[in-house]
C-alpha cells in the first residue's frame, strides 16, 4: 500500500526556530492513517517576528511537548522512517521550512541517513500551479469547508491533505 506523509512546520521567520511541526499519513484515498503534532514550548515562548506572534501563536492549540528542537526532529525522523518504505511525502511549500527541517534531520546521522531523506518532497504549491491554480494564493478558496485554524501545523496538513486529494485523487 502506498501512503502520503504530508508534513508541515511552523518556525520563528523562515529560517528561525522551530515551533511546532505535524505529519499526517493517508492512504491515497485521503483516508487518515496516523498524524502527529509536536512543539517546542521554549522556543514558541521566546519567539520574536511580529508576523508570528500574530498569526502563527495564537493557533497553535495542543501539541506534543518536546524539550528541544532535535528530540522533535527525531519523532518526525522516526515517524518517516516507519513509513518510508511505502510513502511519498509531500509539503505545502517545502522551501525553506521543511527541506531545511529534514536537512537537519540528516545531518543528525549523514552516514547513515544520506539517502533516507524524501526525495523527493512533492510541492503543492506546484501541483496547484500545474493544474491552473495560483501557487501561493489561499487555500482555503480550494476547499468547500475546512475548520481548522491556517498556520496551526496539524490543520495546515489536513487542509493540505484536502487539496492534494482533490488534485491526484486516489
């Protein structure tokens, strides 16, 4: 069987720290077969673009807490590799946020996971630009009712799970 693992993350500015980060594994028929939503509670205390604070902070509702960025990473590096072998992943907008998470992820252990990374990160951003949509525009116009919060990494990734579905189908 083949899975979707659709990860999202929020962070500090682009290139800041990260906050919180959330996985949804489907089957193809968008179907969900496991998600996960952890953060960082330090790091979201301390954070400090304007942008963020107003509309990323007040979102982020429950979450797994981790002590640090890399014991997060490492749930999301696990998470990956138990479905890897049968997933493709995908990404809103992979670019900075999540190709630098999974980055470090590899970093943490190159010798070893060089070439477990996804590869590659399917961009939704670019399906919807390949099917006529606008690549950055809202999503929430592409979705007939969608109830979760935008910037809120879990809700991001169903809404997410949502377009993909309606683009490939099963």
């Amino acid at each position: 069987m083949e899975y979707r693992f659709i990860v999202d993350a929020e962070v500090d500015g682009l290139y800041g720290p990260l906050l919180t980060m959330a996985v949804l594994v489907t089957k193809l028929d968008g179907t969900e077969v496991a998600s996960f939503y952890g953060g960082v509670p330090r790091q979201i205390a301390e954070t400090k673009e304007v942008w963020v604070l107003e509309h990323v902070i007040p979102y982020i509702g429950a979450y797994q807490a981790f002590a640090t960025e890399e014991e997060l990473l490492e749930e999301v590096w696990q998470l990956w590799c138990t479905y890897r072998p049968s997933a493709r992943c995908f990404a809103d907008v992979p670019f900075p946020v999540e190709s630098r998470l999974f980055h470090k992820m590899v970093e943490k252990d190159r010798q070893n996971r060089a070439f477990m990374a996804p590869f590659p990160i399917i961009d939704v951003a670019s399906l919807l630009y390949a099917r006529g949509f606008e690549p950055i525009g809202n999503r929430l116009d592409l979705v007939s009712h969608f109830e979760g919060r935008l910037h809120n990494a879990l809700d991001d990734v169903r809404l997410s799970s949502r377009i993909i579905q309606r683009l490939l189908g099963e």
